[in-house]
C-alpha cells in the first residue's frame, strides 16, 4: 500500500506517497528524486545509501521509509551551506579523495557524523568511523586525509589550481583539483540510474539458474498477458553475434539456444516498475536439456570433456574447449637451463577476482521520434558499445547514439557490451518508451569479466651473479563461458612479462579454457598480473639460493632506458632501478628484511605495464584518440573528447593538458566526454591508454591553438612571437613582465586575426612489436614500471596475515597531476591487496557462485588498509604528452608477490596459492613445523 | 535492485499495541532496525504481510541499573551497548564487533538476540536459491550442509548473545499469553529452521543482567575475515570473576557453529585456582573439544575449529590482564 506522509528531509517537511514496502533508500531516490544517495548492494554490504537519521549515520537500503517519519532525514543534498559545499565536502574535493564518487555520499554522510562528535579525529579513529563504507578506488588513504583536513576547519573555498607545477610548467605537476569532484561530492552528479526519464519503464533480464543447458524451448505468454508488462523479448529476436574482439564474436545479447553459466540471460522484459517486471521474468517459462558442467580448466581441455560452445561463430564444429592456444619460444632456454647456477619450478595458482565496482552496470535506451537509439549505459567504452549496438540490432551507427554518464567505477568490469545494453534497445523500440536497466549486484558478479584463475608450471634460472637466464612457463588460463578479450588475456599473460626484470631467455605456451562459468575477462592490469606472481617471488627463492638481496637480485635484472624485453617490447625510459631505490629508503628496507621480529617481515616485487596497445581492436588506421576543442569569446574552451572518465580522471587530464598549452584557467575549460553524437571517437579505457593517447591528441589541439594565440599577440605587441609567455590568465612581454594579456582578451585577439576558434588533435599508433606473429600484442609507446615493498605480520598461531604498510613507487613517465596520480597508485595497490588477502571467485561443483555479493565477497574495508605510501618516479618518456605514461594499472602488479614475498620474511613459508587466507598461510606454518 | 514484495507497516506506540497488532495480523513480523529482516526480505526468505515496526515505542530502548541488576531495553542500539560503561566491558566489546558502524546505530540488541540463524546456502537471493534447488530451512527439502532431510544447522551469529549466556542473562518479554521472563540459557533451541523457543508472536522488551559478582571480568572474541562488517566465523563469549588472581567463577559460550550457541563444560575446573598457563591451555583444549564448526559459514571447519583452541586461550589471558 501507499500512504500520504510526511517526511523531515533535509530539513523540510516533504509530503511523499510513500510505497510501505519500500526502503528509504528507494523513496529517497525515486520518489523524492534525491538521487545523491547512492545504491552498490542494495542488502546493507556496502555503505553507498548512508544517510544521517536524527544524526546518526544509518544505511537507508535496510531502513523502512515509513520507519523515518517524524525523524529527521538528512542526505548528501542537505549538508552544505547554502549553494556553498561543507567543509567535509570541500575537503574530499581538495585532497582528491574521491575517484568515480560513487561510495563518496554515504561516505561523507559517515565522516560527517563522525565529525560532529569529534572535531581531531586521529586514523584508526576515522577509519573505525568509515569501516562499513566500502570504496574500491581509492585506497582509503587520500580518505582519511579529507577527513583530517576537514576537521582542521576547512573553511575557505580552495584555489582550483593548488600545489606547485613541475618546473618549467604552469599546470603540468601541480594539485589542480578534478573537475567532477565538487558534483560527487555533493550528490549532484548524475550516474546512469540517477537518470530518470518521462514514461521510462524498468526491465530485467531472466537468467539461467543451470551452469550449462541447451534451450527446449521458451514460454513468455503469462508474462506478456500480465498486467503493466509493456514488451518482452528472447534471445533469437537477436541472432547476430558479436564480441569485443572482433575475431572472436561468440556472444549473443541472449541465450538462444544454450546457456553456459548460471546468470547467462535467457529472455527480458519492461514493465511499468521494477517489482512487476520482477514478477514477469518468473512467469517465464523455460524448458532446459541439462548438460554437464564443465568446471576445471584442465579437465575442459581433454578430449571428449562436453563442449561448452559446439560451434564457433562461423557455424563450424568445435572439437575442444580450448579457445586460444599461444607458444613461443625466444632464445636458448634449453641450454640456459642446464647451466642455471640456481634454479626454481614448481605450480603456482592465481585465484579469480572480480572488478566490484561500487555502481551496478546501468542502462537507458530510448528510441526519438526520428527513429534514433540513445543509449545511456555505464560503460567504459562507448565506442565499441556503438559499434556493437550497430552491428546485433542491424540499424547503423549513424542512428544510436550513446552516452556515458558519470560512471561509479569500472576497473575493467564495464569495458564490453553486455547484454542490459542490447535489451534496453529492444525493449525500448517494442514498448515506444524509454527502457531502463539496473543490474542487481548479483547480476554484477555474473557479468564479471574479472581476472582470470591461473595455474602455471613455472621454472626460472639464474647464473651466480644473479642474472635471470631464463624463465620458461606453462599456462592454463580459466575462461569461463566466452571469450570476452580472452585472445589478447591469453597472450598478455605471457607477452607482458618479461620485464622489467631482463629475461636472457624465454618460452611459454598459454592455453585458455572455456568452461560453464561466467566468463573472465580484463581486470586492472589485464592478463599479466598473474604471472607475475610466480615470477616475483620466484626470484625471491633464486636470490635466497644465491645469498642475495632480494632488492639486489631485481637490480642486477632491472631494465634501463631504451631497452627492450625479449618479446620484443621497447621501453624508450623505464624507471625500475629508481623505484627499487625509492621503496628500499621508503621502507627502511635495510633495516628491516630479514631483521625484524618473528612474525614480521618486508617483501618487494616488481612490475611493467602497457600505457596502451599500438595495436587497436579493430584494424584500421584511423587515430586511436582524438580531440576536438574549441572556444568562444566568452573565454571558455570547450573540449570534445571520446574518452570515457570512469573516475580515473581523464577528463581533468585533458583540461589539464589544453590549460597548460592556452594559459586558459582550467576553471574555464569545459570537458565534454564520451557521447558519440558530441564527440570524435576514442577506443575508451582500457590498457592504460588514456593519458598517453588522448593526452597526446589534447596537447596537439591546444598547441595549435595556442600558436595562433601567440601570433596574434605578437602581432598586436609588434613583437616576435619567442618574445610572448603563456601563464595561467594571461599572456605576457617575456622581456616585459608586467605588460599582460588578459587570455580572454587574447581569445578575442585570435579569432578577430585568423578566425574561429577551434583546432583538433589526434594520436596515431605508432607501428611498433616484436617481428613475428603475436608481436604486436601487448607492444606499446611506453611502459610504466613499478616497485613495492610490503610489510606484514603473520600471526603464527592463527595464520592471520596483517598489513602494515605498501611503499609504492611508480614510473609514469611524467606526473601530469600528482593527486591523481597518487590515487592511481594508492588505488591499484590497494585492489592487489585485496585480491592477494581475501578475494576470490569460488564455485559449487554445478557451477553456482559461492557468494555473489559484497558480504560473502570480501574487499577489504578502511580497518584492513593502512595509510598507503606512494611516490612518484619521473622519467619523461619521449611516447607520451610532456613525457607521461600510465599509473592506473602496473601499480596493481607487485602487491601480490609482495605480500608473499613479506610472508616469507615473517614467517619463512612459501606461498604458491592464493589468497593468503588465514587457513592456508596456517596450513603452510604446520607443514615448515612438521618438516622440521 | 532487490525490491521487497508489498507488506503493510505499522507503527505502534506502546509494547501493548505493538503485541495486539501481533497476534491480530496473520503474517505479521516484527522490525526493529531492519538490518536482519530486511535483507532476508529482500532475498526472499520471508514474506509477510505486515510488518510491526518497534522503532516509535516509546521507552523501549535505554540501559538502566537497579541494585546491581542491569536492564537494557530490547530496543537499545548496539552502538549505544558498546560504548555504555553500565554494562559488562565484555559485552560492550561484543557489542562493537558486530558488522560496522552504520549497522551499529540501526541494529538493536533485541534484534540482535533474535537474530535469525544464518547459513551460505541460505542468506541467498530467490534466484540463487532456486539455482541450488533451495533447502530444507527455506522450500526446499534437503540440507546442503549436512545432507539431512530433518534438520537445519544454519549457525546461529549473534555477536551479544555468547556474552549474554556467559553473563546469565536473562529476557524480559510480552507474549500472548502475557509478561514473562526466560533465561537465555533456555531461549535457543538446536534447530536452525525454528531456532528461538518463544512462541513466534512474543515481543522482546528487555535483556536483564544479574548483579555482577566482585571481580568481574568479561570479553568476547570473534574470528572473521575483515575487521569490519563480517559477522563471526567463530565466536566465544567468556565471563567470571577472579578474586586476588584466583578464579570464583568462570562460564563461556561459543557460537558461529549450530543453531544453538554452545555452553562451554568444564570450566569450572579453573574456581579456585588461578588461571595460570596450564589451567588456559587446559580450558582451551577442552573448548576445542567442544566445539564442531560447520560448512554453514564460510571458513575452513578444521580451522575454525583450531581457532577456537586459540580464542579461547585469548580470551582467558584478556581476563586476565582485566583482573590485574
Ligand atoms: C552486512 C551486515 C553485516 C552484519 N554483521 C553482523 C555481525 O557481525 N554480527 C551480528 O551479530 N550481526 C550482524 N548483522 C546483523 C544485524 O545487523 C545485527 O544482528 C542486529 O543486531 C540486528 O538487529 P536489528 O534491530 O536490526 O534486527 P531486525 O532486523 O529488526 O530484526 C531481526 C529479527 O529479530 C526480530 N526482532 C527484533 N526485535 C525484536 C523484539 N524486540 N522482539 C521480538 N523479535 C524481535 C525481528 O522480527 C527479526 O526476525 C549484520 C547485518 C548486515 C546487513
Ligand atoms: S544448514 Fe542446511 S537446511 Fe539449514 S540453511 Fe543451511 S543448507 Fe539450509
Ligand atoms: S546500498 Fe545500502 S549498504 Fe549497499
Ligand atoms: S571513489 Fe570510492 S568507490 Fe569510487
């Protein structure tokens, strides 16, 4: 029932039909179109709904609305002063403490009631405070500094541009402030389920409850005969295939005649809410042949195991599960091996996790009257999305547009289509009404895409200096059900390795499996995270073999400037000898490794990651990245841009950029992203690409711009144009300081003298790799490297392991924003972290999902992480925009291997599985007892 | 989202009205602060018509103190348990360990005293459920766990409630048949589907504390993956008392295994003696033996069981350093 009431929300009385059914998070969202509030779990897991009742932080997903009336409701929306943000709100802009923002609502709803009670919060207090909000970006550590920085009576508002540029620069280095922070921190910003539109209906998807079943049949009568259902829809209404990789389409929008993972999409309908469409799908009736679940990547790959695809997209017969097979050998293992001075083999296992972004994937078609598709959708790349949406639903691309609204995280997780983006098109073209698609968290965990289980048989050698002589590695990699980027993964994780730490030889065959799970794909640091985990602390054994320092060992193997890996991958800078350097003073290394109590200990790893693939997805050779930019007289610059900002803050960059080439505020640029009607196109975010590609487009946009700024000054000044500066405002005399510019009268100047202001910029890939067939996978124009130390404790009565510290220092070629950069760092390693600690995709033996959720599905909370310690190594790489190459990913890498290698430092164990549950690092202390 | 199927709510005033509204309405439930029974809601495992909010009672929370006794109404939050000095410091612990701290501010001790029993294969979505073919605690015919047909094992997870038992508290309560009172020692029986021996239609008013004795010393340890939000793969509630480093009493409860949190035997073998390094690590071992975890919670049973072995020698050494 619905009842006319009255509810306090922020501090006005709101006269609501509220639904008694429904929450107050719900009422809040829908009804009293508060959307600040934000929904991750919707079961009391995630924190994303706090709001403040009578003053007290409370999740609103598990408070009755009705339970609200007559207290005080206070949101997000109901914090600041005026149109002026709290304190609170200012501070997380400030520091940088939020990325996508999509945990940031309930987590300054929490750090402000925290506040109110306590005006000098020390850490372990504010991460007490924060422990039952989960945020995946950031790390937590720039979290507690907002906090901090906020009680210390954050009263001003804060210069936009703070921290002091890189020499030689006026913007590039500083601590400009993002540009989509203030709007997440105060609740305004618009993510796709925030986005209502008149007559929208809601769909859902009905999902398979069996890991593999052939489709009898599909009975959708009783739901299309129910009341406020408006259209339905099967798989077969949409025959074409299609995949991310274009050689490898073997996906349909839904299931038509099997399905192969328990959550794979059967039939969808819209109704007029979401409770009725829910009531729909289970009226559906479907008719399944089960077939046996195929589980183990190894058993998938003997013959006669059931096959998980019969046919492969060109209708021809499938013999095996195997879907990409890759061997290649480089230089003289064989003999290398017999000469090892020290040598390491044995299996290791890399278990699956998933991306976990806060924000479920969201979608909203809508058909115009002029017959064209808008499709709103979380995703992180709109180009391919269009590509796809164009190609499955027959209708060109000129006729859909998408667009991506501020997204709430992604990590890799939104970067194909699936299958809400196609059923929102149809759904929306039947009912002649807008479509919209939530995903519940459950749905989330069923798309996954995330990293992929691994198990290798690995041996490594080494020559009595320490010299890695070569390395040879058998992979099996856990595909699940599709091959989603499964091609390039396969490869990846042998491709990315070799460096940079200097291989003298190499082979390895990678074998991915297709079994009845839902399928992996690319999480952060795509493909070549796992393998390293074997490298990594293998080379801490060699180094023990060969009484070495395990820093030293990595020095002797570490890659210098213009080298290339034995894959044949250049790096024209690779900062590895600096990181090691950095962490080894950060952490107090010397001190510490091998020399701290029992049951403490330092470990360090290593890592090198693509700042983009010079190859594209799809052949062809348009540029990879472009921007448009342009401005008007009013003094504004507007960026048009096809990249996709997931939080990261590539739109921040690219205004970045275009300000230190104009000397145009970046209060005063504008960035408009990812909409394909708007904007040129961008591949989008994926493989680290962004700043060096669309980095590099932005620079050669402002440059041009900026060349006729100056002309047209020195024109006016009657002076040469090496005479005219550029900073941040204004244009000035070089040989007369004082004589300025204002740079909107300077806009003026240009477009009277050489016309309208717009340029644009591109970036090409450059033709780069290895000669041989495979060799342009993983080649890229810059490399990032990346250095961790770790140090833990190891409880050794319970196996519990606890995380002290990550000292990172990160290679990105040049810190374009040393904030955002910093989160980069901080969030990466805090993903690896987590991953290597507790996460884990497990499964029953039918194939079910141990736990699809964020409770049964642990990522670690504020009271897990410690302060985390990132620095910044510069070594101005001549591929990327003032020399920057990638941060959002390689930082992941070494974090595993680190804390294993830590393990071993505490407690004397080698672990080659993972997590480092409790069970298994206890498990392992036994057996060292036993053995002794 | 995880939309809830339509129920009405009300919104009683006093525990009398709260009762009659109760026994009137067929398929009525009540909620406190909703964080047990709405997530079970929402993943489909009750569905009532009605839904007897606690939350406008007047009086039905706060903690008061009367010769020594301690009453703590069923509707006092955990936030406010954990950071009261009346109560025992074990059970303001306890209190404090349980999920995070919005959880804290909403949930109430009797919520928490309620709690439902929890289980992997249960505290599912319907759609999951119906993946699995459900269980026997909920439509379904079998359980996962142990493989019966009969009975239900889901464990029972309430962080207060292996302190309470330790502390020999009791429940205050209005039934329909009238006032009473149970000591929590009998409230909960070994059955996961129906783990609460009340009639269903019984309202929780208050959780009572005997005086406590001269020298008490209480705490509680919980084992769970994260610091936060986590609800106990393993927890033990200890209290006693201990008079010039000499034991005069001593009880202790484990939970996060059956249905039924488990009162330790054996431990007064430690009255009258100190609780020297040879009498921890024989009430230790006599918890281990005690004990049996199962599959129902996530956690290597073995381990968990190893772990009680370790709480509980923790747990008497914190007693321990409390009494000095
Ligand atoms: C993510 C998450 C993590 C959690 N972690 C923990 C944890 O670590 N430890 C833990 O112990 N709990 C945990 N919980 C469960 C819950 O938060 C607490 O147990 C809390 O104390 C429940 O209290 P409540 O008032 O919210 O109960 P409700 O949800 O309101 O009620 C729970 C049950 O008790 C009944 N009930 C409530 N009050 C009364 C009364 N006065 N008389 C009769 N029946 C009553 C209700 O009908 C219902 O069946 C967690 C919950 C979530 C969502
Ligand atoms: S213990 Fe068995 S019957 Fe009880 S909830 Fe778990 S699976 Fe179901
Ligand atoms: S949405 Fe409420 S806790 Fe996750
Ligand atoms: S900023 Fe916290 S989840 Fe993205």
């Amino acid at each position: 029932m619905k009842e006319l009431r009255t509810l306090s929300i922020n501090g006005e009385d709101r006269e609501l039909a509220i639904p008694h059914h429904w929450t107050l998070l719900e009422v809040l969202r829908y009804e009293a179109q508060l959307t600040g509030s934000k929904q991750g779990c919707d079961k009391g897991d995630c924190g994303a709904c706090t709001v403040l009742l009578d003053g007290e932080p409370v999740l609103s997903c598990c408070t009755l609305a009705m339970q609200a009336v007559g207290r005080e409701v206070r949101t997000i929306e109901g914090i600041a002063n005026g149109v002026t943000p709290a304190a609170i709100q200012q501070a997380f802009d400030v520091t940088g403490a939020l990325q996508c923002g999509f945990c940031q609502p309930g987590m300054i709803m929490s750090a402000a009631a925290l506040l109110e009670k306590n005006d000098d919060p020390s850490i372990p207090e504010i991460q007490e405070a924060l422990s039952g909000n989960l945020c995946r970006c950031t790390g937590y550590t720039k979290i507690y500094e907002a906090v901090q920085l906020a009680a210390k009576g954050l009263k001003q508002p804060v210069e936009r541009v703070t921290g002091t540029p890189t020499e030689g620069f006026t913007v590039i280095g500083s601590r400009a402030r993002k540009l989509d922070a203030i709007g997440k921190a105060t609740g305004a910003t618009q993510y796709a389920d925030d986005i209502q539109l008149p007559g929208m209906l809601h769909g859902k998807i009905l999902r398979s409850p069996h890991a593999h079943a052939r489709i009898r049949s599909i009975d959708t009568s009783a739901a299309e005969a129910m009341k406020g259902v408006k259209a339905v829809m099967v798989g077969a209404e949409l025959p074409t295939s299609f995949g991310v990789i274009p050689w490898t389409p073997d996906e349909h929008a839904l299931c038509i005649d099997k399905v192969r993972y328990i959550g794979d999409g059967v039939a969808a309908v819209a109704a007029v809410d979401e409770e009725t469409a829910n009531r729909a799908i289970a009226a559906i009736e479907v008719d399944y042949e089960l077939l046996e679940p195929v589980l183990d990547p190894r058993a998938a790959l003997e013959e006669g195991a059931p096959l998980v695809h019969d046919e492969d997209w060109k209708g021809r017969p499938r013999k095996t599960n195997l879907c990409k097979k890759v061997e290649l050998s480089f230089g003289e293992v064989d003999a290398a091996l017999e000469s090892a001075a020290a040598k390491v083999s044995g299996t290791w296992r890399y278990s699956g996790s998933t991306h976990a972004p806060i924000e479920p994937h969201c979608a909203i078609g809508r058909w115009e009257p002029d017959g064209r598709l808008t499709v709103w959708s979380a995703t992180q790349v709109s180009h391919y999305l269009h590509r796809e949406l164009a190609k499955v639903l027959d209708v060109p691309e000129t006729k859909i547009r998408v667009i991506q609204p501020a997204l709430g995280g992604a990590f890799g997780g939104k970067s194909e289509p699936f299958d809400l983006e196609f059923c929102v098109a149809v759904l929306a073209k039947k009912a002649g009404r807008p479509v919209k698609i939530l995903y519940t968290r459950e749905e989330v965990f069923y798309a996954h895409r995330g990293r992929h289980p691994m198990e290798f048989d690995f041996t490594i050698a080494a020559d009595a200096e320490g010299n890695i002589t070569a390395v040879e590695n058998d992979i099996v990699l856990d595909g699940g059900s599709y091959h989603s980027f499964g091609l390039v993964t396969t490869y990846y994780a042998g491709q990315l390795l070799p460096g940079p730490i200097r291989f003298g030889s190499y082979r390895y065959r990678s074998r991915r499996a297709y079994t009845t799970k839902p399928a992996c794909g690319p999480k952060r640091g795509h493909g070549s995270v796992q393998p390293r985990f074997p490298l990594e602390t293998a080379i801490d054994e060699l180094a023990e073999q060969l009484g070495m320092d395990p820093i030293a060992i990595r020095r002797v193997n570490g890659m210098v400037d213009g080298e290339e890996t034995i894959t044949g991958m250049k790096a024209e800078t690779c900062g590895i000898l600096q990181c090691l350097d950095s962490v080894e003073a950060a952490s107090g290394w010397l001190e510490k490794h091998g020399k701290l109590p029992d049951g403490r200990g330092v470990g360090v790893a290593t890592s090198m990651y693509i700042s983009g693939t010079n190859y594209p997805i799809y052949p062809n050779k348009m540029p990879q990245s472009s921007v448009v930019l342009r401005g008007d007289r009013s003094g504004t610059l507007t960026i048009f841009a096809g990249t996709n900002d997931i939080g990261q803050g590539s739109d921040s960059m690219l205004a970045i950029v275009v300000a230190e080439e104009t000397g145009v505020p970046m209060d005063d640029i504008i960035v408009v992203s990812a909409d394909t009607d708007l904007t040129p196109v961008d591949l989008g975010a994926y493989s680290s690409r962004i700043t060096l590609m669309a980095g590099t487009a932005a620079k050669e946009a402002g440059g041009k711009l900026r060349k006729r700024m100056v002309e047209a000054v020195a024109a006016q000044w009657e002076v040469p144009t090496e005479q005219v500066g550029v900073r941040p405002g204004e244009y000035y005399d070089t040989d007369e300081p004082e004589k300025v510019l204002p740079v909107r009268e300077v806009l003026w100047l240009t477009e009277s003298a050489s016309g309208t202001l717009a340029e644009h910029g591109g970036y090409w890939t450059k033709d780069r790799g290895g000669d041989y067939r495979g060799g342009t996978i993983g080649a890229s124009p810059a490399y990032s490297a990346t250095a961790h130390v770790a140090e833990v404790s190891v409880d050794e009565n319970t196996g519990k392991v606890t995380l002290h510290n990550i000292w990172a220092a990160h290679d990105c070629g040049r810190a374009l924003n040393r904030t955002l950069v910093e989160g980069q760092i901080e969030g990466s390693v805090y993903m690896g972290a987590s991953e290597a600690l507790t996460e884990d995709m497990t499964y029953r033996d039918d194939g079910l999902h141990f736990g699809p959720n964020l409770l049964d599905y642990r990522i670690l909370t504020s009271l897990d992480t410690p302060l985390l310690e990132a620095d910044i190594v510069e070594t101005v790489d001549p591929a990327g925009p003032y020399g920057a190459k990638e941060a959002g990913e390689g930082p992941l890498h070494p974090a595993i291997p680190a804390i294993a290698n830590a393990i071993f430092d505490a407690v004397g164990v080698r672990l080659r599985e993972m997590p480092f549950t409790p069970e298994r690092v206890l498990a392992a202390i036994q057996a060292k007892h036993a053995a002794e | 989202m995880l939309r809830m199927q339509p129920f009405e709510v009300h919104l009683p005033e006093t525990v009398a009205e709260a009762c009659k509204l109760r026994s009137e309405l067929a398929d009525s439930l009540f909620v406190a602060g909703g964080t047990d029974l709405l997530p079970n809601i929402k993943h489909g495992l009750f569905t009532p018509k009605h839904l007897i909010s606690l939350s406008h009672i007047d009086g039905f929370d706060g903690i008061s103190v009367v010769d020594g006794a301690i009453r703590i109404g069923a509707g006092t939050s955990l936030d406010v348990v954990a950071n009261s000095t009346d109560v025992p410091p074990g059970l303001a612990k306890a209190a404090s360990l349980v999920a995070g701290p919005q959880h804290r501010k909403m949930g109430t001790l009797g919520g928490n005293v309620m709690l439902d029993t929890r289980c992997l294969f249960y505290n599912q979505s319907t759609q999951w459920r119906e993946a699995l073919g459900y269980c026997l605690k909920a439509e379904g015919t079998f359980c996962h766990v142990i493989g019966s047909d009969k009975r239900c094992v889901a464990a029972h997870s309430a962080d207060t409630v292996p302190v309470l038992l330790a502390l020999d508290a009791a429940v205050e309560f209005v039934g329909p048949e009238g006032e009473g009172a149970v000591n929590m020692r009998q409230l909960y029986r070994q059955e996961g589907r129906d783990p609460v021996q009340l009639d269903d239609r019984t309202l929780l008013t208050a959780i009572v504390l005997p005086p406590l004795p001269a020298g008490h010393v209480s705490t509680y340890r919980k084992v769970r993956t994260r610091a936060a939000i986590d609800f106990p793969q393993l927890g033990i509630g200890l209290a006693g008392a201990i008079v010039d480093g000499v034991v005069t009493e001593l009880s202790a409860v484990a939970s996060a295994l059956m249905p039924q949190p488990k009162v330790l035997k054996g431990m007064d073998a430690a009255v009258g003696k100190p609780l020297d390094e040879a009498m921890i690590e024989h009430l230790a071992e006599r918890c281990f033996k005690q004990v049996r975890p199962q599959r129902s919670l996530h956690g290597d049973p073995a381990w968990r069981r190893h772990m009680a072995r370790v709480e509980m020698r923790r747990g008497l050494e914190e007693l321990v350093e409390a009494s000095q």
